[in-house]
C-alpha cells in the first residue's frame, strides 16, 4: 500500500514516479474556502491569533480509471490528469460534474498540466510533454522534454517550467525551445509539483518548498513542513499557501507570516493534486483536492 511504502518514498533514492502510477481509483473533491475566517494580524506573534480555515466538500468527479495526478481549473472547467494515461475536461458550470471532453496520446500516466489562455500542456511519466487546444480539445504537437518522468508543469510571462529528477527547465512557451536548465541539490531529489505566484516559481521538494525568482531563476527563500511529510501538490489564494501531502494531509501557511497555520485531513491517501477556482459573485474560492484515496 501507500502507507507502507513511506519510508521508501521519502528516502534518498526516490523511487520512479512510474512505481507510484499503480494506486487506486480517485475524484477531485471540490472545498469551499472562507477567506474572510483566515483574516489575522499577521503582525502578532501570538498563536493563538492564527486564522481558522474552514473547508467544507460540495461535490465529487468521477470517471478517471486510476490515480489523478494533477489538476487545473478554469473559470468553466476543470482539467485532470491521471495513471490511466488521459486528460479529462470537466464541466464546472452545473451540478452534478460531467465530463466535456477525455484527452488521449500520452503513453504513460499524465502527472502534471498547465494552461494559458486557451492551450493546455501535459506533461508524462513517458517524459514528453503534449500541447493541446482547448477549443476543440486537439493535440498542436508535442516533444520529449526530460529523461525521466515530468512531475510537474507551470507557465509565467511566455515561459514553460518543467520538473523532473533534480531539475528544473525553462522553454520558451511560443517556440518550446530551452532557455535554461537548474540542476537541484543531489539530497533533494524529485522537483514533485511547481506553482507560479507574485514572480515567483514554487517547486515541492521532500518537506520543503524552494520559492524560485521566476527572472533570475536563482531560490529566494523556502517554506518547511513541521513535520517529516513529504510534499505532492500546492496551490494558493491571495494570502494562503496550500500543500497537499504523502500523509493525505493538506498544510496551510500565511504567506504574509512564512507561518505554517495549521492543517486539515481530509484524505485516506495521498494528495496529488490541488488547485484554487474562484466562486462566481462571492469572497469565497474552491479548494479541489485530488488523492490516491476512494
């Protein structure tokens, strides 16, 4: 199981992300955040002033045949990627969530995606990554990226950032030609998830999360897990930072504070996958949460 193999995992030598594609069928699960509950003095060093986040579970997807890896939601879908080597497009206007359109080419498990504007890019344990239109829901092109699996994709000002085992490559979004290439500490391991904010790039790593200048490409400072977890997934709101956990649980940081708040377990397994979607005419978002749970 899961569970048994923690050790394994988190140990120096990772094991192939390919070994972790065996897991169970999983949904998304969508969770509505309350910004206006984790409103704190952020100048205080009191604990005891920590917000209170409040997620509460609207709803679930179904239709994957295996593992989700990662997820992406727009203001009218949602996209997902799984072990059973597609992408699935989701219908995030109407309830109940039904399925728009399932994407299919790769020739392993779809671990990471990204979007601008209307183009989506998917990225493999088969090393490649695939560009695809979102209004007819084709394939443009697609290339081989890394020599081992991409973990994790994201985009910020015309640049495409892939990671993989001990790197980190930049590529021009337009053209795909590689700008540049960061080779991380050997103790680190697997670069498993990164995230764009404020011109930053952020990349999970084991319990740590290196915060990247997104122009010079050069770590800034990092977020810590309190505890020997070993990080899968991120995402944020304006203020929080979310990370998504081996153990199933799900840390929250204000970012104001470099402080971790506290955390939720809201799976048996872990998270793969998070992202934020905005709520129409409310202060309120949607944190989804993606697991190797049932």
């Amino acid at each position: 199981t899961l569970k048994s193999n923690q050790e394994a995992l988190c140990s120096r030598n990772d094991l192939l992300l390919s070994e972790l594609m065996k897991t169970k069928q999983t949904s998304p699960i969508p969770t509505t955040i309350d910004e206006q509950e984790s409103v704190r003095n952020h100048d205080s060093d009191d604990d005891n002033d920590l917000p209170s986040v409040i997620l509460r579970c609207n709803g679930t997807f179904t239709g994957h045949n295996d593992a989700i890896w990662c997820l992406y939601a727009l203001d009218d879908v949602l996209l997902s990627g799984s072990s059973d080597k597609t992408v699935k497009v989701w219908n995030l206007r109407e309830t109940p969530y039904t399925n728009l359109a399932t994407l299919h080419g790769h020739q392993d498990g779809v671990l990471s995606l990204t979007v601008k504007e209307r183009t989506a890019f998917t990225g493999s344990g088969d090393k490649s990554i695939f560009v695809w239109n979102l209004d007819d829901y084709k394939k443009t092109t697609s290339f081989v990226a890394h020599t081992d699996p991409i973990c994790s994709l994201t985009q910020y000002d015309n640049h495409l950032y892939s990671s993989s085992n001990k790197c980190l490559k930049v590529w021009d979004i337009q053209t795909l030609k590689l700008l540049n290439e960061t080779q991380t500490d050997s103790r680190n391991g697997w670069l498993r998830i990164l995230m764009q904010k404020d011109k930053c790039i952020y990349a999970g790593c084991r319990r740590v999360i290196k915060v990247f200048d997104a122009v010079t490409h050069q770590i800034s400072f990092d977020f810590e897990l309190p505890t020997n977890d070993s990080i899968y997934s991120l995402a944020h709101s304006d203020t929080l930072l979310f990370a998504g956990a081996f153990s199933g649980t799900i840390y929250i940081w204000d970012t104001r504070a470099n402080r971790c708040l506290e955390t939720t377990c809201q799976h048996d397994a872990t998270v793969h996958g998070l992202c934020m979607q905005t709520a129409d005419n409310s202060n309120k978002s949607n944190l989804i949460s993606a697991s190797s749970d049932q």
